[in-house]
C-alpha cells in the first residue's frame, strides 16, 4: 500500500462575480462545506517523498481516499464475527472437555 502524507484540504470554486477562484480551507475531510460553499468541490494536497517532488492536487474520489475511521469501522467488520467463530468454537471444546473428562 501506498501512503501520502495530506498536506491540505479545502474547498475550491468560482466566486459569484468575476471569474476567480475561491479555496475554503477546512480542518478534515469530514468537515462540512462552509456556509456559502454548498457547491464547491473539495480537493486535497497528497504528498509522498517516494513518488512525488511537489504536493499533488486532487480530490478524494479520485484516489479513493477514505479516513482511518472507516477504514478501522471496516476491519472491524470483518474481525468481530472471525473473533466470535473462533471463541464460540473456544467455548465449545472447552465445554465438551469439562463433560466428558473423567474426575481425578
């Protein structure tokens, strides 16, 4: 897996007049649009020293960039019924050596 350092995270669009450009910069990529920005798109920095010179520039969907929270929401989809096959099974042969074991 690759790993990108975010060096900044905001949201770009045309102002109402003229034709420039406006960056609302925000503290996470969770954070919602700012009041006035409902349609501007977000964009952010990525760096790695492996692969690049500069920041690159682009959005999350682009590079399917997702925070640690959901990535650990979704391993822990995967471990906890693993966890509870393998205690159940645990639990069970535990049970049936209590059952069938002979007294000392």
């Amino acid at each position: 897996a690759q790993s990108y350092q975010v060096t900044d995270i905001y949201f770009q669009g045309p102002l109402q007049v003229g034709a420039t450009v406006a960056r609302v910069p925000v503290e996470t990529l969770d954070a919602p649009a700012p009041p006035g920005c409902e349609e501007y798109t977000l964009y952010v920095k990525l760096f790695s020293p492996q692969y690049h010179e500069t920041p690159v520039i682009c959005s999350p969907d682009e590079v399917g960039l997702v925070t640690l929270k959901d990535e650990v929401a979704d391993a822990l989809r995967v471990a906890v019924p693993i966890l509870g096959f393998w205690l159940s099974l645990s639990l069970f042969f535990y049970s049936y050596g209590s059952l069938t074991s002979t007294p000392r």
